[in-house]
C-alpha cells in the first residue's frame, strides 16, 4: 500500500495565525486539491495528521472542525481525490499529550489504523514540528514552503533527509518520477 501523510493548515490550505476557525476561513492553497487528486489516481492512501489546538483553546468546537473538513473533503472530491482518514490533535502545547506534534501519537495510530511501518512514507508539512514527527517516527520528512514552510525553511535546523519543495503539487510531482 503508499501511504502518504499531509498536515492540513499550510499545506492543503492557507494557514492563520488566528487559526482556521470557520469553514469560511478554509481557502485551499492553488493547485493543491489537484495534486490531491493525482495523488489518488496514483493509487496513494492519502491520510491528514493535523495539530488543531483551536478546540483546546476554545475557538471552535467539534461540529465547527468537522465543518471544516467536510468542506475540505468536499473540495478534494470535486478535484478528483480522496482523503482516506483523518487524525488531529485537539491539545495545546501545555496538555503535554502524546499526540500533538512533534510527538509521534498520532503517527502510531496511522501506523497501526493502516497496518504498516512508516519507514519511507512521505509525510508532508510547513513547520519544524512536522517534520520532526514524521522523521522521529521513521517517514520521509517534506517540506513544502507554503503556510509556515519557508520561515521553517530559513530557521534551519531541518530533520536529516528532509526534501524541500515549493508547494504540495511540487512534492507530488517528485513523487511521480
């Protein structure tokens, strides 16, 4: 099976620093939903991992954040893909959890809910955490210097073997070589 791992905010769509917390505010970053696409008609699982602390917080509750991703799976639908599953962290930083990145737990429950090791799954991101999850937990750490990316790209310190790409179609076109 090909598996591959997308953070949402920054990567599927334009990020806020207030967070994305209407599906109003939900906008796809160009090109996006088309490389979503073909990354289904590849034959790629495309599974979402993402760090929604805004519930924690209390700048939006469940129904607001499946709101949000109805709209989001709506919109991949009508380009022609698919997203497999989704898995996100409701937590702040100071929950200590387990499962908000940079921790791994919600990479182990992809791992687990798909019955593989990650070892090389491309998993894509715009922050330093991402990446660090995603290299910690053995995937293939990308970056894509939308959303956060290219702050996260000049800070340094980038995870060992991590690829750098423009944008998410870019990322899928290496994938396609």
């Amino acid at each position: 099976m090909k598996l591959i791992i997308l953070d949402r905010d920054g990567v599927i769509n334009y990020d806020s620093a207030t967070f994305i917390k209407t599906p109003d505010e939900w906008k796809p970053i160009p090109g996006s939903l088309e490389a979503i696409a073909r990354l289904t008609q590849m034959g790629y699982r495309v599974v979402v991992a993402t760090n929604q602390s805004g519930i924690g917080r209390g700048l939006l509750d469940m129904a607001t954040l499946n709101a949000i991703n109805d709209k989001m799976w709506k919109a991949v639908n009508q380009a022609g893909g698919r997203v497999d599953a989704m898995f996100f962290c409701p937590h702040t930083t100071t929950d200590k959890c387990d499962c908000r990145k940079p921790a791994t737990g919600m990479f182990k429950e992809i791992a687990q809910r798909f019955g593989l090791e990650l070892n090389g799954v491309p998993a894509v991101g715009d922050s330093l955490r991402d990446l660090q999850a995603a290299s910690e937990a053995g995937a293939l750490p990308v970056l894509v210097l939308t959303g956060k990316g290219k702050k996260t790209s000049t800070k340094g310190g980038l995870p060992e073997n991590t690829k750098v790409f423009p944008h998410l179609a870019a990322a899928v076109d290496a994938l396609a070589e």
